[in-house]
C-alpha cells in the first residue's frame, strides 16, 4: 500500500515537472528569439544551449521516475 502511495505521488510530481519544463521551454525559446531577431543564429546562443542541456537533463530524470513509478504500481509490491 505505501508503495502505491510513493508511486502516485513520484506519478504526479513527475508531471508537474514535464508541464513547468514545457512552459519554461516556451517561455525561453520566445525570449531567444526576441532578444536575437536581427541575427541569423537566433537559437545558437551559449545561455540558451545551456538551457537547453538544463531541459533534457530534468525531462529525462522525470521521465524515468514516471516510468520507475509505474513499474512500482504494476508490481504492487
């Protein structure tokens, strides 16, 4: 039971983090752009390749635990 528990909530934590990294994804990719829109490598600045790395790192740990979490229910340990 207190596994299922722990499986719900890293569940609902987990997709919590993927929606704020969507809007937070959106939010820097818009900046980006205004901030460089005069010069051809708009998206090839080194805060936002920063950024970026930042993103994929946090979205492949939450899809992990996502998939980890439902493991866990499954096994209904």
């Amino acid at each position: 039971m207190k596994v299922k528990k722990l499986a719900q909530s890293m569940r609902t934590i987990c997709k919590i983090i993927l929606v704020l990294l969507l809007v937070v994804s959106d939010f820097t990719n818009n900046i980006a752009i205004d901030k460089n829109e005069n010069t051809e490598d708009s998206n090839k600045t080194k805060a936002h390749n920063v950024v970026n790395a930042v993103k994929g790192i946090v979205a492949a740990a939450a899809i992990v635990k996502l998939t980890l979490a439902e493991a866990m229910e499954r096994i209904k340990c």
